[in-house]
C-alpha cells in the first residue's frame, strides 16, 4: 500500500495574523521557485525562457504573466512562477543556458507571505531596519534583508503591499514577530 | 544604527554584515615558505590603532565580498571598494581625515 502523503503549508495551524484595516498578512500558498546563479549573459538567456526578465540593475525585480525574477546579488536571483511550474522552468533553464550555471529548486525550503495595508511599512520597520520610503524603497525593488532575527526576501510590489519571502522553518518566527509588531495598529 | 556602504547595495544597516578579518593577506606557497612565515600568514595580524584595510560580507543583502577601510578606534567606514583593487594608501587617507577633523574643529 502506497502512504499517503499530504503537503502541509508552513503557516497551516499557525495562530491567525491578526488582520486590521491598516494592515494584513496572507500567506502566498505554495509557488514554484528556483534559485538561479549565473553570469549576467546566462541570465539574458533565461530571460528569454522564463517571461520574466532577470534585472542587471541591483535590487529590481522582473515581473510579467505571473512569474518574477528577483536579483538577490550580482549573479543570483531568484525565480518565482505558478505552483507545479517548477520542473517546466528546471527543464526551460537547461534548455537555453550553455554556460556553467546553477537553478536549483527551492520551492519547498521558502514560504512566502503578503503583507499589505497602509500600516505595512511600519509593521515591518519593527524588525526590519531598512529605510522603506518610496524614494528609497521604491515599487518593484526587492533585496535580501532581515527581520528580526530572520532572513528574508523583501519585494515591495505595491506603495503598501511586500511580498516576504522566508526559509520554511522560519514561518512560525516570521508570521509571530509580524503579529506582534502589528498589535500596536489594532 | 550603523550603516555601511555595500559598493552594489548602497548604504544599508550594518547587521546585514560579516567582518572577515584583515584584507590583501596573500597565501604565500607552503613550498620554500619557512615555519615561521607560514605561522605569521596564519595568525599574525596588524591590529592597528587607527586604519585597517578589512575584508566585509554583505551575507544578508548581495552575499557578496568586498574591502573597506574603517578606523578601529571611532568605527568610521572612510572607504569602501572592489575585491582585487589595489589597497589604498592608508596614511594618505589617515591624513585626510586628520586634516579633515582639524577643519572641523577650527569652523565650530
């Protein structure tokens, strides 16, 4: 008999975010991601396979039918597309890069999660010591940071809505620091 | 908080950062090298009171290595650049720096 084997979020059984007006979290489901590291003409051609475009330009992201491409470093991004997608992107990746390259699958070591509202900033700014104004943290940047004690892809996709992108071990530390820091915009 | 400038980040807090101790220590090759030097390679350092030229990690931002010349004494980052340039002149730039505060101190 073949066991059963049932996929577990990393927020499931989580005490629920506290959501307000002002601010929410909601975790983003599971998505496929792949961790890409090559030279800048590598990611050119996965580019072109993978819809998104892979920025040059430092701290932007790339967004187009449902995928983005996030740059974490000057030869690393990473690479977000629908749940399921991620063999297809794997196969796509070998399939246009020549060169010695990396993409590994990282779909189940992060968690994502949503948090929005006008109180966002400051929710995060509680853990988070970046400066998030828009003139210094503008709509479409992303770049590795910490919260609290956590490591996180920060993605700003809107004037108040991020996108938090979390080792899956992390989820209860990461949903918990944000609960607490949002108690004060009850 | 303190914020050092990653030369592709920008200016960012410097928990992002990892020192990784003294820069342009070269491994010299363990044939023809002498215990002595060998050992000196391995665990001397110049621990200066005033500039060193150190190696710094953004590991939570870019990931990436790079140089930084920082007082030791006042903790001021007073140059950052690319791992493999040359290393800069560090009495110039104490001197700078010298004549720098000594500006500020005659304006106030």
């Amino acid at each position: 008999m073949t066991p059963e084997i049932k996929r577990v979020g990393a927020f499931e059984g989580l005490p629920a975010f506290p959501a307000t007006s002002r601010v929410k979290a909601v975790p983003t489901g599971p998505l496929a991601r792949i961790l890409f590291r090559g030279s800048p003409a590598a990611a050119a051609s996965v580019s072109a396979v993978f819809g998104a475009p892979l920025s040059t330009v430092p701290m932007r992201a790339g967004e187009a039918g449902g995928r983005a491409a996030l740059w974490l470093g000057p030869d690393e991004w990473l690479l977000i597309g629908r749940d399921g997608e991620g063999e297809a992107i794997l196969a796509a990746i070998a399939g246009a890069v020549a060169e010695p390259h990396s993409a590994v699958d990282v779909g189940h070591r992060n968690t994502g999660l949503v948090l929005s509202g006008a109180r966002a900033v400051d929710v995060l700014n509680a853990g988070c010591p970046l400066d998030l104004h828009p003139s210094a943290f503008p709509i479409g940047m992303c770049t590795r940071t910490l919260l609290g004690k956590a490591e996180i892809v920060l993605w700003r996709q809107a004037a108040d809505r991020f996108h938090i992108e979390g080792w899956r071990s992390f989820a209860p530390y990461l949903l918990g620091f944000l609960a607490e820091a949002a108690r004060e915009y009850a | 908080m303190l914020l050092i400038t990653c030369p592709i980040c920008g200016p960012r807090p410097e928990i992002e950062f990892r020192n990784m101790g003294e820069a342009h220590i070269a491994r010299p090759t363990p044939e023809g090298t002498s215990d002595d030097d060998m050992a000196a390679f391995l665990y001397l350092r110049s621990n200066p009171k005033g500039l060193i030229a150190e190696r710094w990690r953004h590991v939570h931002g870019c990931a990436r290595f790079f140089n930084a010349v920082r007082h030791t004494v006042t903790d001021k980052f007073v140059t950052v650049y690319e791992v493999g340039a040359p290393k800069p002149d560090l009495a110039a730039l104490a001197a700078d720096l010298a004549a720098d505060l000594a500006a500020r101190e005659a304006g106030r």
